[in-house]
C-alpha cells in the first residue's frame, strides 16, 4: 500500500511538471538590455485644447520603433494600472500615461466631454512623435489601454478611430446606462456633490450632468460598430462592485454584435480594481496585446 501511494505522488509531480507554464517573460526582469537604448521614462508634457496635460513615456527595450500604448485611467484616476504599464514595457511596448485637462495637476478644466478629447490628443501626439522619429515610437502601430470610466474611453476613441491597433477595455463604464441605472438614494448619500479630490473642481455630480446632457455622443453601445474586423478585449471583475459585470457583459454583447475580431471577453476573479488577482489580470491583458497589438 505504502509503494502504491508512493507511485501516485510521482505521478502527480509529474503530471504537475506537465501542466505547469514558464512565467512569461513580461512578469519578470529581463536578463539582458540594450545598454545604447535601454528602456526609461520621460516627462512629458502634452497639449491638449489651450493647455498641458502632465504625462509619462515608459520607453521600452531596443532601438525599436516600438508599438505604443496609450493609457486612460479612471474617475478620478486612484487606480494607475502603472504595474501593467511596466509588464507592457516588458513585453516591447512604449506606453503613454497621462493625466486629464484638470485632473491630478494637469491645465485646464476637468468634463468628461474634455477626457474624451484628451485621449484623442494624446493618441495625436504619440502619433506625431513617432512621425518625426522621437522617442522609438512606431507611429503606425499604437494601441490603448483604458480602466473604468477609462476604459469607456478607451472603447469611445478606440471605435471612432480605425487605426487604434488594439484596444483593452477593464471594467469599463458604459456611462449613460450607469448613470441612468444609478439609484439616486446612493448618489446623494455618496456626497455627490462634492469636488472629488485630485479633479478641478468638479464632483460626480457633475459627472452625471454631463453625461445626460449628451447622451448621443456618449452612447458606447451605438458606437460598437466601430470595432468590426478590429481586435477588442474588455476584462470584467466578478466581484466588481463599482461597474456591475452586467454592464459589462452588455458591451461584450454589442462587441460581438459588432463583430469585432478577434474578441476575448475575460471574466476573473477581482473587484473593480482586480486588487487581489493584478498578476493573473496583467497576464490576461499583456499576453493578448503581445498577440494582438504588435
């Protein structure tokens, strides 16, 4: 009896030596760099409507041009998403993040009519410098990232813009119907009104105004069409307590509706943040770019 439990123990450890899969690449330190083009960061500035929008550049490894991705963080933008700025970094690509007209001591005012133009001018300029050969960006191949109210965003520029390469949607708002679906009791009892720290003064009330006041430009699912033919990726959190899933799952619909190609919809386990599974979430969203953005 002793020699058959034996014999099943090695047969799990070799059945575990089987299944088990190398940590990617982009999960770890490289072993090597190019010592003449290694990879860094660079303080930008990025104009936008009148003003700067304070920004950063993670180059990557190489001479490149390297693909380029362009980040939308969220309302107000706690949650940076920095550790899968750096695992894209890892993996080959530039990656832009910035802050909004009036958010986190950027110029000018905070709306969300402004961050919806501001991810556009942001994917203009990375364009622009690509085009003049600075700082190792591939002009024709830029991609974007977008968290929450970013990654509406994100799906909002990523559909309008048929040279977006890719675009990465996590837990993304689908903003007129979370507004509307909203129940005004928690609202009010949230202190809408109130200026949300880190934003000019503008409060999610305000927020709220905006979006109704234009609902036509803002409606993500009429804009799905845009992503035919196009790679798409949008990750939902199960536990996701700030974007309910089935908004999410929604626009998953439409996607597919859509025919956006290839499409993944991956739904894992984590809150809004994906704060307790960020390793098997960078995973999921680096390993697709790598396939799809390049």
């Amino acid at each position: 009896m002793r020699k058959f439990f034996g014999l099943l123990a090695v047969l799990a450890g070799i059945s575990h030596a089987v299944t088990a899969q190398p940590t990617p690449d982009f999960l770890k330190d490289p072993e090597t760099i190019d010592r003449d083009n290694p990879p860094g960061m660079i303080e930008l500035q990025i104009p936008s409507g009148s003003t700067m929008m304070n920004g950063i550049l993670y180059t990557a490894d190489g001479a490149g041009p390297h693909p380029t991705i362009v980040m939308l963080h969220g309302f107000p933008g706690n949650e940076k998403n920095l550790d899968t700025a750096q695992a894209l970094r890892r993996a080959g690509f530039n990656v832009l993040y910035f802050h909004y007209r009036g958010a986190w001591g950027s110029g000018g005012d905070y709306s969300l009519k402004n961050v919806v133009a501001d991810a556009k001018a942001a994917i203009a300029y990375v364009r622009e410098k690509g085009a003049k050969g600075d700082y190792r960006i591939d002009a024709n191949r830029v991609g974007l990232f977008g968290h929450s109210l970013g990654g509406f965003n994100a799906l909002l520029n990523g559909a309008a813009d048929q040279a977006i390469r890719c675009t990465v949607a996590a837990a993304p708002a689908d903003m007129v119907n979370f507004v509307e679906s909203a129940d005004p009791n928690i609202v009010v009892s949230a202190g809408a009104n109130t200026p949300v720290p880190g934003l000019k003064d503008y409060s999610f009330a305000n927020l709220i105004e905006d979006t109704l006041a234009d609902k036509e430009s803002f409606n993500l699912h009429a804009k799905m069409t845009g992503f035919k033919g196009r790679p798409l990726m949008i990750v939902t959190g199960k536990q996701d307590t700030v974007v309910p899933p089935a908004g999410q799952q929604a626009l998953a619909n439409a996607a597919t509706t859509a025919g956006a190609k290839p499409f993944r919809h991956v739904v894992m386990e984590g809150d809004h943040g994906f704060a307790w599974t960020r390793i098997a979430f960078n995973s999921a969203v680096v390993g697709w770019m790598s396939r799809n953005c390049m």
